[in-house]
C-alpha cells in the first residue's frame, strides 16, 4: 500500500514536472518583450514583426522537444513507457481514430456558437496571417501548428502522468483521473494566459482522459484529439 502511494506521488511529480515545461514558455514571452520592445502585457502574437513570431516558436519547441526527450528517455530506460501509453494499431485503432476525430469536429462545432470565431481554427489564423503578415503566412502557420504538436504531445503525457497517479493511489483504472489533473493544471493555467477563452479550454481538458481510459491507454486517439482540437 505505501509502495503504491509513493510511486503515485513519483507519477504526480512527473505530470508536474511536464506542466511547468509546458509553462516555461512564459519565460520565451519575457525574451519576446526585450525583442520587440513591449512590456510583458502588450504582445500581440498576431501583429508583432513575423519574425520575432517564428522565433518564438523556435525556442519554444526546442525547450519542449528537449524536454520531451528526456522524459521519454527516462521512461523507456526505466520500463514504465508501456504503463503510460500503448502503442497498439491493432482493428480498434481505427475506431479509436476516427471516434478522436468526430468528438474534435463536435467540440470545433459547439464552440462555434458560443464564439463569435467561424470556420476552421487553423483557416482563421492562416487568414489572420496573411492580413497581418503577407506572403509570410506560410511560414508562420507551419511553425504554429508545429508548436501545437509539441503541445499537445506535452498534454498528452501530462494526463498519462496523472492518470497512473490515480490509478496506483484508489486502485480504479476506469476513472479518468488523468482528466482532472489536466483540468487543475493545464485547463486552469488558461485562466491567467488566455482568458478570453480560458473556459472553454477548461471544459476541453476534461475530454482527453476519457478518450485515454476508454481506449485502453492508445496513444494515438489521445493525441489525435488534443492536436486536432487545436486546428480545428
């Protein structure tokens, strides 16, 4: 029982860990303000100089992909790679697929009526691009959705993290302890960085656990949605 307790506290740890890199790009928007000249609160990441826009992006994935790395490093030396996540691309993979699919275009549609945003997350920015940047539209929107990869892989591991925590500590595997853990962490963090939409990506983070548990753990699906949610 105690060795369950500590080893749940390690994972809790571990889904910390992840957060705070996730976080660390508040310390790239300090960088931004010495590059662009603006203080902390004023950036604008659809109207600042495109370049200072992709080198943002660049610091921010490398310190995520380095973090990244290390902890799956960790994990694979350690043994515990396969408690998190499977790796299955078994028939029910197809189904997990195209059911992360459906839940993002649902979740895309219903936050459609209740913002005044229309269409295709990333056709708006694409757009908001081109008015803001020109030809640089492009360039910008490949390192923006590059940066939403990272991060949804971050989520990703996060509420594995959390949800192995869980598990060890009340011994119940269907409960999507993962998705509370994101929902206190990473959905409540938007309340200071973005709280314009800050709701809504609240009620977002619960989702991702459920589809987690209810697929055994597949990476993919869980992965799948989270990105997708970003784009769409």
């Amino acid at each position: 029982m105690q060795d369950s307790v500590l080893k749940g506290i390690k994972f809790l740890f571990f889904g910390l860990l992840v957060f705070l890199l996730l976080a660390s790009e508040f310390l790239v928007l300090f960088l931004d303000s010495f590059i662009t000249g603006n203080g902390f609160g004023e950036l604008n990441v659809w109207k600042e100089r495109w370049y200072s826009l992709v080198l943002h992006w660049i610091i921010t994935i490398l310190i995520w992909g380095t973090g990244a790395f290390l902890v799956l490093s960790w994990l694979k030396r350690k043994g515990f790679l396969q408690q998190i996540f499977s790796f299955s691309l078994e028939k029910r993979f197809f189904l997990a697929t195209l059911f992360a699919i459906a839940i993002a275009l649902i979740f895309s549609f219903i936050e459609s009526i209740f913002l005044p945003q229309k269409g295709f997350q990333i056709i708006r920015e694409f757009s908001s691009f081109t008015k803001n940047h020109g030809r640089n539209a492009i360039i910008l929107s490949i390192f923006q959705n590059l940066y939403y990869f990272f991060e949804s892989f971050l989520v990703a591991l996060i509420l594995a993290f959390f949800q192995l925590a869980g598990e060890l500590w009340f011994k119940l595997k269907k409960i999507p302890w993962g998705s509370l853990g994101l929902f206190l962490t990473w959905g409540m963090a938007h309340f200071i960085s973005h709280p314009e939409g800050a709701l809504f990506v609240a009620i977002f983070s619960l989702i991702p656990g459920f589809i987690y548990v209810l697929f055994g753990k597949n990476f993919y699906p869980t992965f799948l949605f989270v990105f997708l949610s970003f784009i769409f």
